[in-house]
C-alpha cells in the first residue's frame, strides 16, 4: 500500500523543469531515493531487524557472494508487499503527464527483481520493471544494459553519483532529490535536463523532533524522588542526578529513533506521524542507525561511571522499550501498560541514587496515573479514526469498537491513582511526618482530578492531541492547575 499523498507536502519537494525533447524517448526511472525517498534495502532491514533479527543475520552472510546476493536473500525473507513507502509524489505527477504524451515508463533499478516488481505492480505505471539479478544492476552494469536494451536513446530519473554513468549513455536526464555537485556533474553532460525534483533537507527542527527533544520533559520524572524525598540540600545527590538524567536523556532520543525505524510502516498511515523525519524519508534509515547507536554507547558508559545501580535501572528501561519496539505495542492494552511502567521506571532510575528512605507509594501512584495517561493516547487514536475511516490501528491490534473499554479502563486506572494519592496525604497528615502543614496537601488529589477529567474530556470528543504530557506542557489550562499543585506542596512545608 503507498499512502504518501501527505507525505509529499512534508516533503515540500520543488519541481524545476525544462521542457522536454520532441523525440518521445522511453522514460526509465531509478527506484531507490527516487522513485521512493527511501532505499528499499535498509526498509527491508530495518522491518527484519524488529521482526525477523534472525532471518537479517542469515542474510548477511549472502554478502559474501556480494551486493545483489544480499539483496535476493533480503527478498526472500523480508515481504514488503504490506509495508507503505514514501514515493516521491511529484515525480509520479510528471511521470503521469509524460505517459499522456505517449511516452513508454520502464523501472530499473538495482534493487532485487521481487521488490522492483512490487513497486512496480502497486503505481501500474511501468511497461517493464528490471532489477538486480545474478549482478547489482548499478552505475557501469546499468548503463550497459539500458544502452543495449534502448539503443535509440532513452531519458533517465535517477538520484546520486552512481547514476552519472546512466546519464552519460542517456539521450535525457531527470534529476530526482540528487546532492549539489552531483546535479553540477549531470548538466555538464550536455544532455537536456527535463525536469529536478528536489528533496526538503533534514533542518535541525527536523533532527530535534526525531530526537524528540519536546519529550524530555518527561523525563523531569526522576528528580521526584529526590523533592519528595526532602533532599534539595544535599548537593553531590543533586549533580549526581543532573548527570544521570542527562544519560537518560540521551537513551530515551536513542529509543524513540529505533522506536520510529521499527514502526515506520505504521506511521506512514497515521495523520500525524507520517510527517516524522523518519517516516517522510527525509531522515534515512541508516542515519537513524548511527545516532541511536552512538547515544547508547556514550550514556551506558556514562552511567556506569555515575552508579551502576543506576546503569542497572537504565538498562531496564532499554529492555522494556526494545520490547515494547519488538512487538508488545502490537499487543492491545498491554501496550498502555508498558508505557505506563516506563514512566514508573524514570521514577525508579531517581529512587536508586537516593541514600535515605524513598516515598514507596510514588511508584503505585506512578503506574495507575501513567497507565491512564497511555490509554488517553489510544483512545483518542480510536475516536479519530472512528471518524476518518483510517486503518491506522491494525497495525496497534485495535478496533473502534474498543472505544468503551479503552474509556473504562483509562477512567477507572485515573481513579485509582487519585485513590493512591488520598491514601499518601492522609499518611502524611500523621503529625510524625515532615509536613508543618499537611492538611494543604488535600488540596492535590482535588486539582489532579479536575486536570484528569479535562484530559479524559478532550479525549473522548477526539481533540486531544497524541501526547497527553505534551499537551499538559502546551495547555494554558493545564500549567494553571500545575501551578497550583506545586503551591500546596510548598505551602504545606
């Protein structure tokens, strides 16, 4: 399925354009990063890799027999037949308005025959499709055939350096998202250059946001234990969770980019996500690789050095977040609760590094309220695509019709928590506690339920945004009631 209609508009992809020769001459496009803005090999990697690890490694060893036997393997083991890719849809517009003119379409591209084949079946565009065989159909190996298989000439849509070999032979060039000085060497061929469509560039926002640097406020989370916990005074406890929270930081940026490679298919169909860096193509997949591995690497070291207590707990959280990545936010419900204890974790990540008694029921507080907050981001996914038609929750393994049980469970699991937090304030209101004024704190649960309700409001009339903490961070609403929760808590010291 391509379903990349929005993803064009992210995309912002430029179309300049020369006017074509009067010989229709066959149109002969390139696949990878041009046709798609993505390379089909790493997408079959990257599906093999959260899907079917062990049949990626049995691929790997095909390499041996060099670049197109890797290929085959890869084929062979990862379908992408339901996977949805990001085409470049301008180009698919001019190709369209070409084949009006008469013009015969043909795909070549050095991706292996049964991927080529697939994309070619899905647009319904090509009179033939060519891929990598026994040899990688690429730069030299390629110009020979197209020059064999079209000796009168023929113009060609391709992307990189590779391709300068195929223009050489060819009597048109088609630049599609090529780099600078690759666009520099393809004009000075002297062939006519019909058309360029050009790529949006990975801005810094864009870097940011798959980061997602806007979500490390969640992260805050940890230093709850050491304010709960009274122990603002104690200086080297405060540096030490600085700079552990940084090497949390920098896991949780790592775990949202494998999170984003691993449900790439997925986000391509939902009406927000498919504008990811990731997901529109404008952040590659091996660049998502090499980010998330290099963060990993720096904050386990890092946290090791600080407590290795600490790395302990920082480790569980990469597990549950790889599990989670691997399958289990496939799992109905089961998904909200995962998310709900790694939220709980980040909580036990500050626990850890405190030397004096934590709050023990921060943590039962901690499940029930984030539990609730996960089944808030899902159930407002299922009213919306109540209401749009969309089959983006297949791939969650929910229906609309689990629109009451979300409501139930997601109401009653906020209740609970509230519960949790009556049950705390009286606890502390014993007059051996540290409280001068502990009956303020009463006024907590009462705020929380106002915030709670609205949160659960919004949601159930489909206008909540994905993430209920992001929007608890941007609601003008929502910062007033938190203003007033700190209040109490510092007026009841």
């Amino acid at each position: 399925m391509l379903d990349s209609g929005p993803l064009s508009n992210e995309m912002s992809l430029d179309v300049v354009g020369e006017p074509a020769p009067q010989a229709l001459s066959p149109i002969v496009v390139d696949l990878d990063e041009t046709l798609v803005v993505t390379d089909t090999l790493y997408e079959q990697i990257a599906v093999g890799l959260f899907t079917r690890p062990l049949a990626v490694l049995g691929a790997t060893l095909f390499l041996l027999n060099g670049r197109a036997a890797l290929k085959a393997a890869l084929a062979r083991q990862i379908d992408l037949t339901h996977i949805t890719l990001p085409i470049r849809e301008d180009l698919v517009h001019w190709l369209h308005q070409q084949a009006d003119l008469g013009r015969e379409l043909h795909l070549c591209s050095a991706a292996a025959q049964p991927v080529v084949d697939m994309m070619a079946k899905r647009l319904g565009l090509f009179a033939s499709a060519i891929g990598s065989a026994d040899a990688n159909l690429k730069g030299k190996a390629k110009a020979g055939y197209l020059k064999q298989r079209f000796p009168d000439g023929f113009t060609y849509v391709g992307d990189s350096a590779a391709d300068i070999a195929v223009w050489r032979e060819a009597s048109g060039i088609v630049l599609a998202g090529v780099s600078p000085s690759v666009a520099r060497t393809a004009r000075n061929l002297g062939k006519p250059v019909e058309a360029e469509f050009r790529n949006a560039e990975l801005s810094f926002k864009d870097l940011l946001k798959a980061l997602r640097v806007h979500h490390w406020s969640k992260n805050v989370l940890m230093f709850l234990p050491l304010i709960l916990g009274h122990a603002w005074h104690d200086i080297p406890l405060i540096v030490q969770t600085v700079l552990a929270f940084i090497c949390l930081l920098m896991v949780t940026s790592a775990t949202y980019l494998l999170n984003d490679m691993a449900d790439l298919s997925a986000d391509r169909q939902h009406w927000s996500k498919r504008n990811r860096a990731l997901a529109s193509g404008r952040m590659s997949i091996p660049l998502g690789f090499k980010l998330s591995g290099t963060l990993l690497v720096v904050a386990f070291i890092s946290a090791i050095i600080i407590s290795p207590v600490f790395a302990a707990a920082l480790a569980s959280y990469l597990v549950i977040t790889g599990s989670y990545s691997l399958g289990l936010k496939r799992v109905p419900l089961l998904d909200t609760l995962i998310i709900g204890v790694l939220f709980t974790v980040r909580i036990v990540m500050g626990v850890v590094l405190l030397t004096r008694p934590s709050p023990a029921w921060l943590l039962t507080f901690s499940v029930f309220f984030f539990f609730s907050l996960a089944v808030t981001k899902r159930h407002t996914e299922i009213v919306r695509a109540a209401v749009t038609g969309s089959h983006s929750l297949a791939s969650r393994g929910y229906c609309v019709e689990d629109a009451p049980l979300t409501l139930t469970l997601g109401i009653a699991s906020a209740i609970a928590s509230l519960v949790v937090l009556v049950l705390f304030i009286i606890e502390e209101m014993l007059p051996a506690n540290i409280y001068s004024h502990p009956q303020i704190l009463a006024g907590m649960p009462l705020v929380l339920a106002i915030w709670l309700g609205r949160v659960w409001l919004l949601a159930h009339r489909g206008r909540m945004n994905d993430d209920p903490v992001s929007f608890a961070l941007r609601d003008r609403i929502s910062l007033v009631l938190g203003s007033i929760v700190v209040l109490l808590f510092l007026a009841a010291l």
